[in-house]
C-alpha cells in the first residue's frame, strides 16, 4: 500500500496525501471489504522549499471517515473518478436515504401540515404541504392518501427522521411533485436503477428504440412506467425487472425479439 | 466640577450621561475598572487548547454526483413532451461542447461592420426623431433615395360631391 511502487510523478509531490492516495488507487477496481482501512498518515515534516496545499479526498457511499482514517463500510469494488473521489460499488436493494437524492414515495398518512411518505427505507419520511411548488397556506397541494410524488431528501441522515420536498432551491417542482395515473409501478434493485441513470446508459438506449413510453426512475429503487396501452407497459416493466441479472448481449437479444414482436 | 464628582458613586459614574462631564483621566480609570471586573465575572474551562486539523476527507452519501447520474424523469419518442423539455433541462452535461461553442460565438458575435452600419441608422433615426414634422419628409426623401424633393406645394383639396 505504501508509495514505493505508485507512479514516478506524485513521488515529487511532497504532500503526506500522497500514501493515502496511492494506496487507494491501487485498490481502485478491486473488491474490498467491509473493516479495510486506508490510513492517512500526515508526516510531521514540513517542506520548506515549497508549500504544498493539502488535497481534500471525497468519499463516497460505502466509505467512511474515521479520524485519519478512510474506512470500507460496504463490500464491493472500490471506484475512482477524477480528480479524488472514491467510492465503494456495490449492488443492494435496502434504499438508505441520501441528500439531494430523488425518489418515488407513496403517501401512506395525511395529517395537518405534514404528509408521511413511505420511500422503501427504514423509516417514513415527512413531507410538508408548503414544500410543492406554488403552494401556500391558503392553497394546498391536492395529495390524497396513496398518490406517488417524486420528491428530493433535504434532511436524510442517520439520526434525524427524513424529509422531503417537491421542489427546488429556487421554489420551482421541476418535474417533481405528485404524478402516476394509468402507470404501473415497481422496484428493482438499486444497483439497476444506478445503470438506468448513469450517463450512456445501455439499458436505456435499447428501450429508446421500442415504444414510446414515460419512465420516472426514484433513487430508492423504484420505476414507475407508463406507455401508451397496458400490453406495452406491462412489457417495459418485464424487461426492465430482467435486466437485472442479464448480460449487456443477453438484453439486446432479448430487446430485439420484441422489438420484431415474438413477445 | 473635579469635587463634584469625587463625591458621586463609582456605580454613578459609569452610567453614561455622566461620561460627557469626566476628564480624560477619571474616564481611563473607569474603563479599566470595567475591564477587570468583566474579566473577573468570564469563566473559562481549564482545558488543553484544542486545534482543530482540517478535515482532508469528505463525505458524500449519495451515488449521484460519484457516477453523474441524470436526472429521473425519462420519456421516449415524445410521449410526454414536457417531461422531454425537462430531461433537456435537467441533464446539461452533453450540450457541454455545444455550449463552449456558443460561448465563442457569442463573443464574436456583432462585428465591428455589423455595429457601425448598426449605428449609421441609429443615427439616422435619431436625426429624424429630432426633426420638426415638416423636416421630417425632407430628412426621409433625403436618406432614402437622395431624390431632390419636387416643388409641389401642398394645398386643400376641395373633395368632390
């Protein structure tokens, strides 16, 4: 893990984050487990001939940071993206909530100023009715016990009881709100919704060539479809609920045969 | 003045409309005074001063900015035109190039011929708006075809039954 091995150039950098960060990329693109620790060992030496700016690690879900330490709390393959971000790649259905992450709740109770929303986490999450787009004390959003909303966490962490809201910084919904009627809902795992909404995103690019129809993706691992007959619907969420397990080849395969109609 | 106020309070003094009779001296002495006193009065934990080190780490829970995931409202071969006009909105990330180019465009946008034939007319235009009504025609024919303006006076014209 220690630098002697990494590449020649960051060894000019007399930084302490150099360690750190060469024993992580080297481990970028392989399974880790939870318990693996990187430590950052700031070196008590100071350069004086130049002043080197300390580089700030951004880690994402499944590390953690334990005082100096850089700790692996879920298993999976570590990734990288440029500059310094790693995070930990893993497939799981159990949705924890995260800030500024979308998704599709239902609204499960209807009680003065707050709606409970039930997102498929470990806890209900509180939605205000001032929190829609346009609403105000006098006039209150139209949401009924059981109506889907595509919402955004603004609170989500461990110790707090989760919120949400259906629109922007800006007070704008942007495509949030209340929505669903004539769709079918279901829930996939989060690792499918990942690959649905990752940029290039295969599974789309062959669904883009079968029907017309409308996805609404939540984070939480649900999809809520809609096309414009229930055949056509019920087909989309059979494809997609496949995905999961199937090859990128498998999937084009199977795509194209209903594509020519044989499903 | 100076005897007066040997004789008033300490408490009195302090307050402040008393401060605009005190001499210079008297008023150090109080301020000092005070100064003990509140320093007296502040507790403060026996305790090894703590520095805080920079945080290097950062955390960040969600996938989304990790893997530039999109935005999760999709529709396919315009089945709901708005929710298309929001994907349009929402992803900018591929019209990344597209909007650099327009940056360079823009830059070089109005030439300096497009601006100074725009100000030529500008000018005309202001010519005219400074014009009396009369002069206007004549500033119009002037500019438009440089046609020396024909001599017909204007008359009533007595219309026909």
């Amino acid at each position: 893990m220690g630098p002697s091995n990494s590449n020649n150039n960051t060894c000019e950098r007399s930084c302490c984050r150099v360690a750190m960060f060469s024993g992580l990329k080297e481990k970028v693109g392989e399974v880790l487990l939870p318990g693996d620790e990187f430590s950052l060992e700031t070196d008590d030496t100071i350069s004086l001939t130049e002043h080197v700016k300390p580089e700030k690690v951004v880690c994402g879900p499944g590390l953690r940071r334990s005082g100096d330490r850089l700790l692996v709390c879920k298993s999976g393959v570590l990734r990288h993206k440029q500059p310094n971000m790693f995070w930990m790649d893993s497939q799981q259905r159990r949705y924890v909530p995260a800030k500024g992450e979308t998704v599709i709740g239902i609204v499960t109770v209807k009680s003065g100023d707050v709606f409970k929303v039930d997102f498929g986490g470990s806890e209900q999450a509180s939605l205000s009715y001032l929190a829609f787009e346009g609403a105000t004390k006098r006039n209150r959003p139209n949401v009924q016990v059981g109506d889907l909303v595509f919402s955004q966490f603004i609170i989500a962490n461990k110790d707090m009881e989760p919120e949400l809201v259906c629109m922007d910084s800006s007070g704008r919904a942007n495509g949030m709100g209340v929505f669903g009627g004539g769709g079918l809902l279901f829930s996939v795992s989060l690792g499918l919704v990942r690959r649905l909404l990752s940029p290039h995103s295969g599974v789309l690019s062959d669904l883009q060539q079968l029907f017309p129809c409308e996805l609404v993706v939540g984070m939480n691992g649900r999809l809520w479809v809609k096309s414009s007959s229930v055949q056509q619907t019920l087909v989309i969420s059979n494809l997609l609920q496949s995905c999961d397990t199937m090859t990128a080849q498998q999937r084009q395969q199977l795509f194209r045969r209903v594509a020519q109609g044989a499903l | 003045m100076a005897n007066d106020s040997v004789k008033l309070s300490k408490n009195l003094l302090r307050m402040k409309f008393m401060q605009r009779g005190l001499d210079a001296e008297t008023k150090k002495q109080l301020e000092e005074d005070e100064k003990r006193i509140i320093s007296d009065e502040h507790w403060y934990l026996d305790l090894p001063e703590f520095k805080a080190k920079e945080n290097l780490i950062i955390e960040e829970k969600s996938f989304v900015p990790c893997e530039d995931l999109k935005y999760g409202r999709i529709s396919f071969k315009g089945f709901n035109p708005e929710v298309e006009k929001l994907m349009l909105l929402m992803n900018p990330k591929e019209e990344e190039e597209e909007e650099e180019e327009e940056v360079s465009r823009m830059q070089t946008d109005v030439t300096d011929e497009e601006m100074a034939l725009r100000y030529e007319s500008l000018v005309e235009s202001m010519k005219k708006k400074f014009a009396k009504k009369r002069e206007r025609a004549a500033v119009s024919a002037d500019v438009n075809s440089n046609v020396v303006e024909s001599d017909t006076k204007r008359v009533f014209l007595k219309p026909q039954d």
